[in-house]
C-alpha cells in the first residue's frame, strides 16, 4: 500500500525499519533467527497500526487518560517519520535516525509543539533510543511512552524470562501497582495470559527459549 521502509544490511545484522511509525519490523544478527515477531494478520493501512516488531508509544502508553475515543498508545505509530541521518559507524554499526513534529493532525489529538527522535543502530546488538523536546516555549505537557517490542519465540510453552524477581507490577490497566513477583523466574503457557506492567526496574531481563537454545536480553536505560 505504498508504505515505505529503510532496508540495513551490514557484516553484522540486517534490520528493516518503517517509516509509517518508525517502527523496527525486522531484526537479524548474523547467523541468527529473526528475533522480532510480526503477526501474519498484519494489516498495512495509514489510521492501523502495524502489529509487531516494535511499536512506538507516544505520547500516552494504552488508553487516552482523558478521551478513550482517541488512538490507543498515541499518534507516534500512526504518523509517517522522516528520517534525517544515516551513518555507517567505526564498529561496523550502523545507525539510522527518524524525526517527527507536531502538525494539524497532532494537533488535533494533543495540542502541544514537539519533536520526536528515534535512533535506530543496528549491529550485533540492536539499540533502540526515543528521545522528545518540548518547542514550545509557554506550555508544558506529561507524556508515556513505550517501546512495545513483539519477540519471536520457538514456542510460548518453551520460554522463562528471568530478571523480575521481587518487582511491582500492575496486572493489565490496574490503577495500582499492587502486585509482586516472588518466582525468580517468569514461565507463561498457551493455556492462560499475562498483561504485566513492571515499575521502578532497571535490571537486565532475559528470554530463555529452550527449543531455540538461544537467549535473548533486553536492556534498558534512561
């Protein structure tokens, strides 16, 4: 449907991003499996969001505090990026990065002048920044945000994800973080689900994909 996207291959991964929500869709280390998931029910349509890879929240994470009629998660993954610079790094890396400003269509749903920046360096790691500036000189604004990464796994019964143990969390769209992980390790099935949202974390998580042998980490700063 006329979408567009940056295609990145280096001696290190490849990587496709699109610029409909500056989306990371594709990411793939040398001599690897894909590591992000993309459902094959995706529908690419301006006004849908893309499902998989990672989806960019901003400026609100789920539902619209104020007017649920508004898109869930924000614009940021419904609006057409630019990018502005593409770098081939000394380590081999290779980095691209898009930008995003408020227009009439923003406007119309959060009424507040800003850029957006998301970095995108693709190597044997991926490294994913989103970074916003308030150009407004006389308002403020609140914002979330989210980077709301799908990972390819063999199978949901064949994973553990380890790195929560004794953190808070709200279960699905609670108000309160009220409850606690006491496992050391985090096993889901196929027969039931999980909606957690982990608060005041700063540790590494890792993915243990048995039937894959292969683990994946998730980092994070900032």
């Amino acid at each position: 449907n006329g979408f567009v996207a940056a295609k990145v291959a280096n001696s290190l991964a490849r990587a496709t991003i699109s610029l409909y929500g500056a989306q990371v869709q594709s990411y793939q280390p040398k001599g690897q499996k894909e590591v992000l998931w993309m459902s094959p029910q995706c529908v690419f349509e301006k006004g849908t969001p893309i499902r998989g890879g990672i989806p960019i929240c901003f400026p609100w994470f789920g539902p619209n505090p104020d007017d649920g009629s508004k898109p869930a998660h924000g614009f940021a993954r419904l609006s057409t990026w630019d990018v502005v610079k593409t770098a081939a790094l000394p380590s081999g890396e290779t980095e691209v990065v898009f930008e995003l400003k408020n227009s009439s269509y923003t406007e119309g749903l959060w009424p507040f002048s800003f850029t957006a920046s998301l970095s995108v360096v693709v190597g044997k790691k991926l490294e994913v920044t989103l970074c916003y500036t308030n150009t407004d000189n006389d308002q403020s604004f609140t914002v979330s945000d989210a980077l709301h990464s799908y990972f390819n796994v063999s199978d949901i019964d064949n994973i553990s994800i380890d790195g929560l143990s004794g953190c808070r969390y709200y279960n699905g769209f609670e108000k309160e973080p009220t409850h606690v992980q006491n496992e050391a390790t985090l096993t889901i099935t196929s027969t039931s689900e999980e909606n957690r949202r982990y608060i005041g974390h700063s540790a590494t998580c890792t993915i243990t994909d048995a039937a894959w042998n292969r683990k994946i980490g998730v980092e994070k700063r900032g």
